[in-house]
C-alpha cells in the first residue's frame, strides 16, 4: 500500500490585542482535507483572524473543510457566529466540520445549537475519516 503524498501547506494568522487575548490560526491541507486550527482565546477581539482564515480557506473552494478548536481554551459567541457563517459561506460547495472537545468548546457550540447544523467531532482523525467515508 502507497500512502498519497500528504501537502502540508501552513498560513498563520496570529492576533494579540491590546486586551492581552491571543489567537493563532494556521491552515493546511492533508490530502483533500484543508484544516484550519485555532488556538488560545477566540473572543470578539480575535474572532475576525478565524473569521479571515476561514474565508480564505473558502475561497480555494476545498472539497472539505475541518476547523480544529482542540486548542482553543474560550469560545466566545463571536467565534461561534463566526462558524455559522463559514458554514453559510461553504454552502453545498464545501463539507465543513467542526473538531471540539470539552467544556470550553463542544459544550458551548451543543448548547447554543451549532452542532445541530455543523457536524461535531471530538478528534481531528474522527472529523477526517467521517469526510473521507
């Protein structure tokens, strides 16, 4: 068995405003698979660099499409509604999937009744085996 050669192309947004929030985001792409990871705090001051990361990712038209928040240690609701309107944006072009786990991400992101309209996963591997099948 080959194993398809895997791109690894890396964009980082990085956001420290003045509040003392901090917010990384880096795109790659595995295979099919663009992911974009946040890390840190993603609240209305930092919201607009996923926002922004997001929107480039979209503009490439991927296939799929999974924003990691395994790292992300506050979700506001600006990152929240930054991840319906990604969703919007995807439309029936692009599949988009959400990676979060825990009470700082995944239990917002239920309780608000994202994750009735964005596929939810706990691990990154689980979001791009459910994409892949």
């Amino acid at each position: 068995m080959t194993d398809k050669p895997t791109t690894d192309k890396t964009t980082t947004h990085d956001a420290t405003p003045a509040s003392g929030s901090t917010c990384v985001v880096i795109e790659r792409s595995v295979d099919d698979v663009t992911i974009v990871a946040a890390s840190g705090v993603v609240d209305m001051l930092t919201a607009p660099q996923l926002e922004e990361a997001l929107h480039a990712a979209l503009d490439k038209k991927p296939g799929n499409l999974v924003v990691d928040l395994t790292e992300v240690e506050f979700l506001a609701s600006a990152g929240m509604g930054v991840l319906v309107a990604a969703h919007d944006e995807a439309g029936t072009v692009t599949r988009l999937c959400v990676v979060a786990e825990g009470p700082a991400t995944s239990r917002p992101l239920k309780l608000v009744g994202i994750a009735d309209i964005v596929p939810l996963f706990a691990t990154l591997d689980e979001a791009v085996a459910s994409l892949r099948g």
